[in-house]
C-alpha cells in the first residue's frame, strides 16, 4: 500500500434540529462566526484572489483603481474648488478623503449584496461558516482601500495637511466600520439572497445617498441650521467618526451618538435576522 | 481518533420551496401581505418534497450504498448529512470528520495555477498551515502534472483538470466519507491508479455513503443498501436482500 493518502481532515461534529429553540439557533450562529473567525487565512486568500484575478493581466492591476481615483480627485477638486469659490489647499484633502472614504463604503454595501450569492457553488457543495464570506467581502474591501489610500498620502503631502497624531484618534471610527461592515454582509448577504430585487434597490440608494451626504461638499457650506441636522444621516455621522480627527475638525458629540447609534441598531437588526436566516441560505441562493 | 465516527438521522425532511417561480420578488411579497394574501400564497407555494422522513443510523464499519432512480433524493440526503442542506423537520446528528466528494471542481479556480489550487483546497478544509505541503506533494504527485502544475488550471487539457479534481478530493482522509457518482467516472487509464487511491480511502474511512447507479460497485464496496424512491426510504438492508428487489422494478435500467 502506497502513502498516497497522507492528509487527515479536522475533527467534526454536527448536531442539527428543525424547529430550534431561538436559544440553539443563537449558538449555531455564534459557532458560525467563531468559526468563520477561524477560517481567516482562507478569507484573506479568496479576498486577496479576488482582486487578483480581477486585474488579471493588466500592467498596473489593483493600481488601475489608484490612478483613476487621483484623476477624479484632481479634476473635481480644481472644478469645485472654483464653483464653491473655495481654497483649493482646503478643499482638495477634504475632497480626497471623503472620495476615497465614499468609494469603500459605496463599494462595500453594494457587494455585500453578493456576498453569499457569488460564493454558491461552494455554499452547495461543503457546509462552510457563512461568516468567511463576510469575512472575504470586508477584506477585498480594505485591500481596494489601501490601494487608494496613496491618492490621500499624495495629496495630503502636497499640501502639507499631515494630521500628526489625530490620525490616532480615527481608530475607534475605522473599528466601527469594520463592525458595521460584516453586519452588513451578514444581513444584506442573506436579505438579496432571498430576495432579488433588493440590490438594484441598495445601489440607487446609495447614489442618492452620496448626493445627499457631505461627500463633495462641505457640512459647513449648509450653514448652522442645516448642519444640526446633518447627524441624522447614518452615512454623515459614519463618515465623519473617521474623516474628523484626520482633517482635523473634530467630531461633534451628536456625530458620536448618531454614529453610535445606527451601529448598534444595524448590528442588532443584523443579528437577528442571520440567526433566523442562517439555516436557510443554501435554499435561498 | 478519539471519538467514533457516527450518523444518525432521524425523520428527516427536507422540502425545497421554489423561489424562482412566483413568490421570489420583494414587490410580489409586498403586494401580497398589503392585499392580505401572504399566507395563502406561502402555503401555495410550490415546493419539491426531496426527502420525506428519512431515517438512518450508522455506525463505525458501515458501508452504505444508496440506490434509485434519477431524483429519488440520493444527492439530497448526501447534502444533509454533510450539513449543507439543513433539515426542515428531524434532526442530523454526525460525529466524526467529514469529506463530501460532491463537486469535481469544488473550490477550483481556472484562473489559478494546479498548485495554488492544491493551497486553497487545503484553507477550505481548514488545515493547519504544517499540513499544507504534505497536501501539495501528494496531489501533484498523484495528478502528474509534472510542469503544468504552475500554470493556470485553464490551459489544462479535459483530462488534467479531472486528474486534479480527483486528486485534490482524495486528498484529505476523513473518517465519513459521502461520494457521489460522478467519482466512479473517468478515462480508462487513470480509472486503475484512481481505484486503488479511492479504495485505500475506502478503507481507511469508518463510515462510507456512496450513492450510485453502478451495481457492481454497490455489490463489491457496500455492506448496506438503502434504496430511495421519491424522497422515502423504499428499502433498507443488506445488498443481497434490497438488490433484487430494486432491479426487479420494472421501472429500473440498471
């Protein structure tokens, strides 16, 4: 008998019931996420190969994504700066950094929509922790970001905006995200799973969205009363927890609550419905 | 192994609502609940009835063939014992580790080389990182890619991609394994060298659950026959006992 045979597969066990308990169904979620936790490397490696094979031969891959944000940064910024008759050394790191910023979050909330869908074949072939590909989504994500984060190195040390240690305080704001980020793909990974229609649906949303939210212009540019209300929108206060302490303009009580808030709500809502949801994704895809 | 290996399945049902008919769309689930319709149109639902109240205990040693017609639910019940389908009503309860050879390209990626898609078969599985080059000898020497093993699995010729996938499959030695048809298929050459590494899987497995159209393999691998019809349970028992009555049915081609 030859070795051919070598490689033994982790221990297992499984222990699944319909009609759950809510009390077991919560345990069979937490043990998807711990597990999920578990599988990093493999969510890194898709995540990472995922943005691979979608820059397959070309010269610059992933860097493709910095030059065309630094193009659109550098042409917005001039073409603002002299319709909202702004400084241009004021404007252009706000408008780079909140570009950049928008860009992931646009970016993560929409693929989140797929996150379960475009693993299926996998979903239907191997029972997986559903969390990896959360996992996997979040961290395509931060490798997008990371590539276009020299655009706000570059214009930040052009005009000499360097935020010094503030850039410290985005910290506890980028925690946040990364939170509300797999929340996000938990919940609407399996939401558009069920129901189709509902992507199209988040993508108008969301252009709406970057319209209405200080993305290119500035809170200060609606005046006092305007700006009270600002908090409201989920997107002002997120965007906000981390571009404030890196553009230096501080981050108003309200912002953190509102932040704070909506996270904690998206998080439950989140939640409670993978724990329902969990067991019937493979139907749904 | 610490533990043995163990399945039981108890009254297990498994029901596939099809969504892709009417009740898919969020406006069609809108429309109804304000109509006051949902719940008349969530029991009219067409659903398929894959498996009705299957009920299987299986213990260390067992070799169970499952046999039937196309769509009986022998890929179904497959799919439920390694947990990808979850059961609707019942209850699945498996110890021991698992290998499911459903999918020959499970996870495979033509765009990748053979040999990083030897890496990500090894982090599906979840091994540690010590294990992966014992996993990427043995299958590139299996599969024999000699050179093409860097280069992408696209270029690969028919052959080559079934080597891998069947090399990558039988890699990994679980204590269950479940394996579908498919793995019984393959060219004529590498039918032999790929026999003897599934029979010493076979053999090295505690349990086995093969679902198949082929007898002869029934009759040489298997100590137990389920024979599924429609999604039930038809019969259950030895090869010599279930067999003929299954080819006896005039519906069967054999």
């Amino acid at each position: 008998m030859s070795t051919a045979v070598t490689t033994l597969a982790p221990a297992a066990s499984l222990d699944l019931k319909a009609d759950m308990s809510v009390a077991s169904r919560h345990s069979l979620a937490v043990d998807d996420l711990v597990r999920g936790f578990g599988l990093w490397r493999l969510a890194w490696t898709l995540g990472w190969l995922d943005i691979r094979l979608r820059y397959r031969g070309s010269m610059l891959g992933p860097f493709w994504l910095t030059i065309s944000t630094g193009v659109m940064v550098g042409a917005l910024g001039v073409l603002y700066s002299t319709l909202f008759k702004m400084d241009v050394a004021s404007y252009l790191p706000f408008l780079a950094l909140s570009q950049v910023l928008w860009g992931f979050l646009g970016a993560l909330v929409s693929e989140a929509c797929t996150s379960f869908t475009e693993a299926e074949n996998v979903i239907r072939s191997v029972r997986m922790p559903f969390f990896v590909y959360s996992v996997r989504t979040l961290i395509r994500n931060i490798i997008v970001l990371a590539h276009n984060i020299l655009v706000i190195l570059v214009v930040f040390a052009w005009f000499r905006a360097w935020p010094g240690w503030d850039l410290l305080l985005a910290i506890p704001g980028m925690l946040i995200w990364i939170a509300d980020a797999l929340a996000l793909t938990l919940l609407l990974g399996a939401f558009c799973a069920r129901f189709r229609d509902i992507q199209p649906i988040v993508n108008s949303v969301m252009q709406i969205m970057f319209f209405v939210t200080p993305v290119i212009w500035k809170p200060e540019q609606l005046g006092a009363a305007g700006m009270a209300k600002l908090p409201l929108n989920p997107f002002f206060d997120l965007l906000e927890i981390v571009r404030g302490p890196l553009l230096d303009t501080g981050v108003s009580g309200m912002t953190w609550l509102g932040a704070l808030g909506y996270s904690a709500a998206l998080c439950s809502i989140a939640w409670a419905f993978f724990v329902r949801a969990r067991g019937r994704i493979t139907f749904w895809i | 192994m610490a533990l043995q290996a163990r399945i039981e399945v108890e009254d297990v049902s498994v029901l596939f609502p099809l969504y892709h008919g009417s009740s898919r769309s969020l406006k069609k689930m809108v429309v109804a609940a304000a109509s006051g319709r949902l719940g008349k149109d969530q029991q009219q639902r067409v659903v398929v009835r894959a498996l009705q109240n299957v009920n299987l205990r299986l213990s260390s040693g067992d070799r169970l063939g499952l046999v039937g017609t196309n769509g009986a639910g022998k890929t179904t019940l497959l799919r439920v014992l390694a947990g990808v389908y979850e059961p609707v009503a019942g209850r699945l309860r498996v110890q021991g580790s698992l290998n499911a050879l459903l999918d020959p390209s499970l996870g495979m990626n033509a765009e990748l080389t053979g040999r990083e898609n030897i890496l990500l078969r090894g982090l599906y599985n979840g091994l540690p990182r010590s294990m992966l080059p014992r996993l990427e000898e043995d299958v590139a020497e299996f599969a024999g890619l000699a050179d093409f093993i860097d280069l992408p699995v696209r270029i690969y010729s028919a052959g080559m991609v079934i080597r891998l996938g069947f090399a990558l499959a039988t890699a990994i030695r679980p204590q269950i394994l479940l394996m579908d048809e498919w793995f019984l298929a393959g060219d004529a050459v590498f039918m032999e060298k790929a026999r003897q590494r599934l029979e010493e899987m076979v053999r090295g497995a505690e349990i086995l659950v093969l679902s198949t159209h082929q007898m002869s393999v029934v009759r040489e691998w298997c100590t137990r026959v389920v024979w599924l019809e429609q999604g039930r349970v038809r019969a259950d028992g030895a090869p010599e006992e279930v067999l003929p009555q299954y080819l006896g049915t005039p519906l069967e081609m054999a």
